[in-house]
C-alpha cells in the first residue's frame, strides 16, 4: 500500500499540511492586495493632466492661478517622491484614512461611513442568494441532466445572464412587492430589507456558477468511482450528493469568486433602483462630479472584497479537497 | 414499461403543479396593489417621503425642509393672509417702531416648561443675534418683555409687514435652555424637545428623521402616531414607494419623469398647487471674474430662451419665467427678456472677441461654471439647454453637480447656479423675501451681492407706507436687479407637486403647505 500523495504525505500530517496552505493562500492575498492598491494608486495618481489643475477643476475652479496650483500641489504633497506619496496614501488607508473629498473637503472615510454598512449587508445577501440559487440549480439540472429540467434551468440561467439586475429590480419591486405586497420598494439598508434587492444582485450573476456546478456534478456522475458505487447499490441522489458533490465544490467556489466581481459591480445599479442608502448612489455622484479621492477609496474597497472573496472561495476548497484527507 | 409509467406521471404531475402556479400568480394579479389595500384601512404612521431632510434643526441655521416640528408666532394662510398662531390675536402697533405680542396662555414646549413672555424673548434673542435671515427680515430689532405673556418688538424704523415677518421660520420659537449643551451637527436638537409643536423629533439620521406626537401639544393630542420621514431623491423611487403603500406622501413631485410613470399606475396620485409656489432662480456670482463685469451678465441673462427653459426642457411642468416675481403677482414686472443679438452686441462691446466658437479677452476664454445640485435631477435638464443657449453666444459652460449641502452653503467657487427655491417666502410676501436673496446681508444671498443702493431700495421695501408706494419699489427693484444690474433671473415658475396615496387624495399643496402646516394640528386621513 502506498502512502499516497497530499495531507498524509506531508510530514506532521493533516494538520501541518492545512496549516501551510491556509497560510500560503493568505500570503497571496496580501501580496495581491498589495499589487492591487499599487495598481488602483498609479491609475489614479498618472490620469492624464495635473492632479492639482484636477482637484482645483472638481471644486470649479477653471483656470487657477499660479499659487492656487502651488498650494493645492503642497495639499496634495506632489512634491515629494512617488514611493514615499504611495506609503503615505497606504499607512493611511490602513488606518481608514482616504484623503478628503475634492467637493466637500471632508475627510473621505467620514463621507463612505455610513453608507458603508448597508452596501456590505446588500453584497452579503447578493452573495448568499446566488450560491443557493446557483448550487441548487446546477444540482436539479446535474440529475436530470438532458431532460425538461434541465434545460428549462440553462434557459432561466441564460435569461438571468442576459437581464441586468436594475431590469431585475424593477421586475421585482412590480410584480413581488406592489403587486403581492411582499417586501419593499425602498430600502433602509437593514439586513430584512436587503431580501428582495439581494435576490435581484444574486438572479444577475447566477449563471455562471451553475453552469460550471452543473457541468462539474455531470463528469462526477460519469466518473469510475460512481460506476462503483452505482454498481454497489447506489441510487443517483446517493452518488450526487456523496460523490459528485465534494468534488465539484472547489470549481463551484471559483466560479462562486469570479462571479462576485461582477456582483460587487452590479450593487451601484440595484441601490439606485430600491433607493438603497449605500455607497452606489455616492460612486455615481463622484464620478460625475470627478471626486477623484472618493472615486480611488470606493475602488479599494471593492478591489478588496474580490480578492477577499477569492480568498474565501480557495479556503473553502481546501477543507473540501480531497488531498487534505489523503486521498489521491 | 413500470419506469416509462412512473416517468409519464411525473411529468404530469409537474405539469400540473405549473399550471396550478400559474393560477395563484394570475389571482395575485387583480391589478391592484396588496400594500395599497393595507394602506387605505389606516395605519398610525404617516410615511413621507422627501427629497431633502432639514440640514438644519436649529431655526438660526435655517430650516430648508420644515415637518412641523416648529411654530412660530403667526403664519400666512392659503388666501395669503397671516394669521396668529402662538400669538392670540395679531401683533398690535403702539407706535412706529414698537409692537405689541400678546401670547397664548397655557401654551408648553415638548419639555414641559411654559412657553411665556421671558422665554420667547430668549428665543428671539438668539435669533436676532444668530439668524441671517431674522436679521433681514426685521435690522436692529431687539425683543423686550412687556408681562407675562407680552413682548415688545422695537424695530429700527417702520416694519409695515411685521405680522406676516414673524410668520418666517427664522422666527419658529424654541426652549434656549433645551438646546443648552446640544451637539453640534445637522441632528444635534434632536430629542431635545425644544419646540412647540404636535410632533417632536424623536430620531434623526442623515436618511430620516422620526416624530412622535406631543401628548400635551396645546391644540388637543396629535391623531397620528408617528410621522416617518425617509429621504427619497429619486423621482421613480418615490412612485414605487407610493405604489407599494411604503409612502402615504411623496413631495416635490412636479417632474415631468413622474408625470410619465403614474400613468396607468394604481392608487398614486398627483396632487398640484393650485399657484406656482416654487421657482427655479439662476444665481450669478457677482464677485468672480468675468461676472463680476455687468455686461458680462447682462449678454448671460439676455442669451437665456426663457420661454423654451420654462416649456420644452421641462416637459411643461411649470411656466417660463418673466421677471423674478411670478406673473400675476402684484408689482410683478416681466423684464426677462430672450435677445441673443443683443447679447453678442454686449459681449463685443466689451472686448470679447469670437475665436474657435468661444469668446476671448485678453487671452483669456469666456468660461463659465454652472453649479447643479444632485438632489433635483431635473435641474440637469435645464443646466444642458442653458449650456447650449451660452454656447450660441460664445460662452463656454461646464456643468458640475454637488450635493446640495455643499453647493450652496460652502466655498465652492461657481459663476452661475440653478436653485430651486419658493415663490414668495415663508411669510407670504416677497419684500422680505427679496432681502433674503438679494441684501448684502441676506442668508441666501448666494451671489454675494453687495450693493448698498439695492439694500437702501430693500430697506424702503420693507418700511412702505402704502400699496402704491410699495408698488413702485418693487418695479424699481425688479428693473434694478435684472436689467441694470444683472444679478439674477427666474427660469421657471411651477406649482409644487405631492405624490400621494388615494387615501389622501384630498391634499392639495397650498401656501399654507409651504409650512405643511396641517401636519401640525390634527392631521388625519382626509380620503
């Protein structure tokens, strides 16, 4: 008998083997962290023209004097070094310092702070309605793979791709909430409230996950080891569940992770249609009144929970990977 | 043959089971709405849903959303005359400068402590000394106590129209000792109980505000049982909320995207004034270059199509606007007038030369900046036309958008801006109110005129002996500020708009709602 390759081949077993990949996984955040907010400063610090002409044009002033531009230039430190401008904008976003608005001069972490908390609370419920919605769906379409459910999942499937989410959101507030009186049309950013705008956030980007869950259970099923056991006895649910299932998670998270980008996106359109008090309306504003600073902190943040998303979606995988219990 | 039976059932059962889904979805489709059902048996909250919340609660800041919170001592009815509120009868004149204030007996603030002649005189001491608006209103006046209930107002000259004064909310009354140690901030009076009216503030956010009635209020206990404010910005949002029975009212409805989207929708209606009780006002700031030149601003008044900003670009919600009083007003001057030829002429006389489609001057382009504010998304509508009708005469126009609490009450420099703003001012007369926006010390003097020839012909206003002699003032005034001196216009004139539920489909928005007056005394379901 052989030893066998993953956690039993590491030396101190299970335990140390997780232990180093768990770590590694959050090494590798970091890092990406780190090349992400170097990459979100740079696109803003080098947008064409003056940053200070920039800052002095958000606030209407046009054509700046010269000691305008030098005093906004001392503001903004432009004199000093680029690496030292980018520490200096990092310890501080560490710190939950963005700089202060062009507009409104207020430090930018006090304009994001209340409105924060409920665009979370909307992501979360988007995040939670689309790995049920998602692994339920490929799960039904994986067993009755090629028949009537099936293919009527891969057409809403492809129907919720192809619909935006605002398009979703008015559905939803039409026909759910005025016409059956369920839920709300505004939202007070509170976790009940988040139901139906988090339905309309998940329907948008389900598509994906449940193709790849669906296509993933399907090799399962046809594999050597689920000819085994449905030659010992097993029904097709058993062989699904205990079988195909374990091993098709790990792709499901990925696409889970993927798709959360588009997801984090899609909550700016569903906040303005439920009249959600987040951060979407506030991006939206920002960008059209070019409030570069608010602009830079909001693409953090949403740079940040791809990749702590992402970061989930590979611990989640570990525990379900069959080499962390020694199987090959 | 047993699998193809069983396969052939199921399919049918799931056929079944669609149709049978199908049936319940139709029956909840009996076009009208679940909410709207629920919303017509009562509920004890009153829902609003409004596009701004007060920035302020203090009345020396200047309340610019009022939710009968606060009362002052009179107020201006539907038929434009003022009527006492805290008073028991209207102020009384013992001599040229003095006037006599007779309060209410047995009048509390939500407190407790008796609203009486020492504690009003507090109050209208710091307004007097805090307020912009009190101080335009009625220069150097001071308040002294005459009795119990009575106070003296001693004004600086004559103040013909003090009664309808006291009807501003620069003058709401408020407990001084309940503000005492409040927190600075927008919310900071919240829960203090520092006002007289049938609702007090119980909570207050950036997104809402809550009020709870006063049991005590001196008119008898409330009949509502909480009044629930949600900031709603978004047109269509507030046709949603109203629809789904989340909103019994919705204000400032008067757009033409609203108008589009209630067509055919249940139990939302749109209830107009039956005047026009709002204005949108163009500003310019007098201080900066190039409007600091008058000709400048008088080809940037001349080169603005009036008739088409009123009509076509605001889908006709309102009317064009003729001078800076409504048309109809008594002394109301249609001076506003659409001549681009002549607005060229002017620009050229004063060494603009056209090159490339923009004028320049001493190597300098005749670039503008128009500040919009992102709570009325209709004004961008109006800033494009505008920016289109400059550019015929070789302005160049870039349009910004701000919040409203930081375009107007902030630093940010602008050359022109849209406001929208009521027709007549709180007190139900423009003489005041023309002070306010136009007097050097005026707390909506957003274009930072300074005009000391402007204050003496306001001050005057304000002292008129007479309708005549008031008459010719204002004509004076009107002619001064826009064709002499350029200093503003009024693009339009519209009626405000309430969105509401069928279940108060008998609001009509009037002068009286400019305070929503009702809210104060006993507001109930009226449908």
């Amino acid at each position: 008998m052989t030893a066998g390759t993953g956690a039993l081949a590491w030396p101190g077993g299970r335990a140390r083997w997780l232990a180093a990949k768990v770590t590694g996984r959050l090494g590798q955040a970091l890092l990406t962290m780190l090349g992400a907010s170097i990459l979100v400063w740079l696109l803003f610090a080098f947008a064409p023209g003056d940053p200070a002409q920039r800052a002095l044009a958000a606030r209407g002033i046009l054509a700046p004097t010269p000691g305008e531009l030098a005093s906004e230039r001392h503001t903004l430190g432009l004199g000093h070094p680029v690496v030292y401008r980018y520490f200096s904008w990092l310890v501080g976003a560490l710190h939950g310092s963005f700089g202060r608005s062009y507009i409104t001069q207020l430090p930018v972490a006090t304009e994001l702070g209340s409105r924060l908390a409920p665009t979370l609370r909307l992501a979360a419920m988007g995040l939670l309605f689309m790995i049920v919605l998602a692994g339920l769906s490929g799960m039904l379409a994986a067993f009755a793979a090629n028949r009537a459910p099936d293919l009527a999942i891969r057409v809403v499937t492809v129907i919720c791709a192809a619909t935006p989410s605002f398009i979703t959101g008015l559905f939803i507030i039409q026909f759910v909430v005025i016409r059956l009186g369920i839920g709300q049309a505004l939202g007070n950013g509170g976790w009940a409230d988040a139901i139906l705008p988090g339905v309309a956030l998940g329907l948008a980007s389900l598509a994906v996950p449940a193709r790849v869950f669906r296509q993933s259970l399907i090799d399962g099923l046809e594999s050597y080891y689920a000819l085994v056991a449905h030659s010992r006895g097993a029904s097709k649910l058993r062989i699904l569940l205990r079988h195909a299932a374990p091993n098709a998670i790990t792709p499901f998270t990925h696409a889970i992770a993927v798709a959360a980008a588009s997801l984090i996106g899609g909550t700016v359109i569903v906040e303005a249609v439920f009249n959600w008090p987040g951060l979407g309306s506030y991006l939206i504003q920002s960008v059209q009144a070019r409030d570069l600073p608010v602009v830079q902190a909001i693409t953090l943040l949403a740079t940040a929970s791809y990749i702590l998303a992402s970061l989930a979606a590979d611990l989640i995988s570990l525990a379900f990977d069959p080499h962390a219990r020694g199987r090959s | 043959m047993l699998q193809v039976s069983i396969r052939r059932l199921r399919r049918q059962k799931l056929c079944l089971s669609l149709i049978a889904a199908a049936a319940l979805f139709c029956a909840a489709c009996d076009g009208t709405s679940a909410n709207a059902q629920q919303s017509s048996s009562g509920p004890a909250t009153f829902n609003i849903g409004a596009t701004f919340l007060p920035t302020f609660i203090d009345p020396a800041k200047g309340i610019d959303a009022i939710f009968s919170f606060a009362q002052a001592l009179t107020r201006v009815n539907a038929q434009g005359q003022v009527v006492p509120v805290l008073l028991v009868k209207l102020p009384q004149q013992q001599a040229t400068s003095k006037w006599l204030l007779t309060l209410r007996p047995r009048i509390t603030f939500q407190d407790g402590r008796a609203l009486n002649a020492k504690t009003l005189v507090a109050a209208m001491t710091r307004e007097m000394r805090l307020s912009p608006a009190a101080q335009a209103d009625l220069p150097g006046a001071f308040f002294t106590v005459a009795g119990p209930l009575s106070v003296t107002v001693h004004t600086r000259g004559l103040v013909r129209l003090l009664p309808y004064d006291l009807a501003d909310p620069a003058f709401d009354v408020y407990d001084v000792s309940a503000i005492a140690g409040a927190p600075n901030g927008d919310c900071g009076w919240a829960g203090r109980k520092a006002f007289t009216a049938a609702y007090e503030i119980a909570t207050c956010t950036a997104n809402s505000m809550t009020l709870v009635p006063y049991a005590k209020y001196w008119q008898g206990g409330p009949k509502l049982k909480k009044i629930q404010i949600t900031l709603v910005s978004d047109p269509l949002a507030k046709v949603d909320g109203i629809e789904a029975g989340q909103l019994d009212m919705a204000d400032s409805a008067n757009e033409a995207a609203i108008k589009d989207a209630i067509r055919g929708r249940s139990n939302v209606q749109l209830k107009l004034s039956p005047v026009p009780l709002s204005l949108t006002r163009v500003y310019l700031n007098v201080t900066r270059p190039p409007m600091n030149d008058v000709m400048v601003r008088r080809a940037v008044l001349q080169a603005l199509d009036y008739q088409a900003l009123g009509t076509a670009f605001t889908s006709n919600v309102g009317q064009p606007g003729r001078g800076i009083l409504p048309t109809g007003y008594p002394g109301a001057v249609a001076n506003q007038k659409y001549d681009p030829a002549a607005a060229s002429k002017l620009l050229t006389a004063d060494g603009w030369r056209m090159a490339n489609g923009t004028r320049t001057k001493g190597g300098k382009q005749l670039a503008l900046t128009l500040l919009i504010y992102n709570e009325r998304p209709a004004l961008k509508q109006l800033a494009v036309a505008m920016q289109s009708e400059l550019s015929a005469v070789g302005i160049k126009v870039s349009i910004q958008a701000q919040p409203f609490s930081y375009s107007m009450y902030n630093t940010t420099p602008w050359d022109l801006t849209l406001y929208n703003d009521y027709s007549v001012g709180p007190d139900g007369v423009p003489d005041s109110y023309l002070s306010t926006y136009l007097g050097s010390t005026g707390s909506e003097n957003f274009g930072h005129i300074h005009d000391p020839a402007l204050d003496r012909m306001l001050a005057q206003l304000v002292a008129a002996p007479d309708q005549a002699t008031r008459n010719r003032l204002l004509t004076q005034i009107q002619n001064y500020v826009v064709l002499t001196k350029a200093y503003q216009s009024v693009v339009l004139y519209q009626k405000d708009g309430a969105l509401v539920t069928s279940s108060w489909g008998c609001y009509v928005p009037d002068p009286d709602a400019y305070q929503y007056a009702e809210w104060n005394w006993n507001i109930s379901r009226c449908g």
